[in-house]
C-alpha cells in the first residue's frame, strides 16, 4: 500500500470531516478505516481500494456538504493531483457513490465489488451497537427531531424522500439502524453484527418499557 498517498487521502478527509456535528467526523471515518482493514484481512480484495474508499465515503454525502456534485468534482481533482490511475479513481467513485442504505432505497445503487462491500460493512457496523446508538441520537439531536412520540408510528421507507424526511429518534432505529444487521455481505462483518445488534434490540426494548 501507498502510504504517502494514504496520508494524503486522510489530511483531505480531515479537511472536510474535522468539523463536522452530525456524527459522521473523523472519529466515525477513522472506525470505519478499521473495520474494513480488519474485513478485509478475510477477504481477496483489493486493500488500497478498501482503505481509501473508507476514508472518503462521506466527503460527498449530502448530509455533509451542501454541493454533493461539486464535492464530487473536487474528489476527483484531489485524487488526481496524488497520481491515482483513472481505475483507481472510478473503483473508489462506484463504491461511495453505491454504498448507502438511501441509494439502495432510491433504487439507483449498482452491485457492489467485494472492496465495495466490505467498506458497506464496516460503515453500517459502526451504525449498530453502542457507538451507533449514541451516534443516531447525536444526529436526531442534531437535526431537532423529537426523541420519541407513541402517535408517530415507524414507516416502511420506500424511497430517498420519505427517507430524508423527518422522524423521531426511535423511529430511526425502526425504520433504518435495526435492519442493517440483514443487510450485511461479508462473514467477518456478520459475526460483529450479531452482539451489536443484541445491544441494540435490548437497547430499543428497555426504551420502551422505561417510556411507558
């Protein structure tokens, strides 16, 4: 691995996640970078790919920057300037721009390469658990949402809109955070997801009975 170019790659997240107060800063992205390094210590892949593609997964994410498609531009200008090859770049490319559950919901997600999958892995495990716990009330904090309300029933989301559209914190783990577990590609990530989401499922069950 390049690490001259590696250290490029995190200084130019850094740049754009040091401030960030949604949940996704470089705490969230440096989990993320392990995770997907232990993964992939399992599977025939690429490690390069699966390392810089953790690094910068939210560097474009629209609930980070206002200008998704400008980031876009300015991702692919920077990675030029440190000599990536055009198939290094668009390998990179296809796996932040299909990873994310909203895309799956959109319906525009394409199949993901194993480096694809392992980096999903690794940024949907750290939504599980105790950090993805308190990571999803940070962000419902956040954005103002309501902790819970019993009127307010959890949807079946069916699209990046309803997505997007405003919940309540425990509605979230519903219609989002619990069913990642499922969602999981690779057999290492399976094993962690098993305790993360028994915390989780215990979490939302002490919730409830504490409410009411």
């Amino acid at each position: 691995m390049d690490n001259l170019k590696m250290e490029a790659i995190k200084k130019y997240t850094q740049s754009i996640m040091e401030k960030d107060q949604t949940g996704h800063g470089m705490d969230h992205i440096n989990r993320v970078v392990r995770l997907a390094n232990k993964i992939a210590e399992s599977e025939n892949c690429n490690r390069f790919i699966v390392i810089a593609a953790a690094y910068l997964h939210d560097t474009v994410d629209d609930k980070i920057v206002s200008k998704p498609e400008q980031a876009y531009q300015q991702l692919r200008e920077f990675l030029q300037t440190i000599d990536l090859s055009i198939k290094e770049i668009d390998q990179i490319f296809h796996i932040i721009k299909n990873l994310s559950f909203s895309q799956e919901l959109a319906g525009t997600a394409e199949e993901l390469t194993i480096e694809g999958q392992i980096v999903q892995d690794a940024d949907r495990l750290d939504a599980m658990g105790a950090i993805g716990v308190t990571r999803t009330i940070y962000y419902g904090g956040h954005k103002g949402n309501k902790i819970y309300d019993p009127k307010i029933k959890p949807r079946l989301l069916r699209s990046k809109t309803e997505y997007r559209e405003e919940s309540t914190v425990i509605n979230h783990f519903y219609e989002k955070i619990i069913l990642l577990n499922g969602k999981l590609n690779t057999e290492h990530a399976k094993e962690i997801g098993i305790k993360r989401q028994k915390f989780l499922e215990e979490f939302l069950n002490e919730f409830l009975e504490e409410w009411n």
